[in-house]
C-alpha cells in the first residue's frame, strides 16, 4: 500500500492562521516539490483558525499554472478542513482553473470590470 505524505499547514505556517500569501508561497513551494515528482501528498487543515483566499491563492491556487487538474485531483488531497473553509478552498480553485484556462482572457474582464481609471474623473 502505498504511503501518503502528509504535509501540516500547522507546521509549515507555524501558528493558526494561515492569512499571507508569504506564507502561502512556503505551502506552496513543499506541494510542488512533492508532486513534481508524482507523489501522492495530503495537505491538512488540523488547527488552522483563520484561513484567507489570499494564503490559499498563492498556496493552492498558484499549483493550476503548474500542474493539470488532473494531475491535482489524483496526487493532492486534504483533510481536517471545515466546512466554511472548504467553501472558500473551492472558490480559489474554480478562480484558478478559469485563471489558468486564458490568463489573458481572464485579465481582460478584470480590467473592463474595474475600468481602466481613465474615465475622466
């Protein structure tokens, strides 16, 4: 049976709240190391108190531009996380596999959306 490596948010971060994308990086750069080489990883939540799109962009959400959806889905899984911040997690994932899909597309809506602060004010 093959053994997962489980990866401790917690431990990584150091203390309860995972809010800086800083930090989120360092979550980050341990996933991709693991799954670089095909191995199968859990990432997991226990004693997280506080969780913010912004940590989980650069800690999850970054590993779209690397990996295929597929390749996460088989190699990465988590555990120990609550059902707000589970909803969270599935945000910044649907965000970054649009993001990935047509960075460019994706920049574009944003900037129409936000305009281009040159509306004569």
């Amino acid at each position: 049976m093959e053994q997962k490596m489980v990866l401790s948010l917690y431990e990584i971060v150091g203390e309860p709240l995972c809010v800086a994308s800083d930090d989120g990086q360092k979550v980050y750069d341990r996933l991709e190391a693991v799954l670089k080489k095909g191995e199968n990883v859990t990432l997991s939540f226990r004693n997280v108190t506080t969780l913010t799109s912004a940590f989980l962009n650069s800690a999850i959400g970054q590993l779209y531009g690397t990996f295929s959806e597929e390749q996460l889905r088989s190699l990465l899984e988590v555990q120990d996380i609550q059902q707000g911040d589970l909803v969270l997690l599935s945000r910044v994932v649907e965000t970054a596999k649009q993001y990935f899909k047509d960075p460019n597309k994706f920049n574009r809506a944003v900037q129409e959306t936000l305009g281009d602060g040159n509306d004569g004010v």
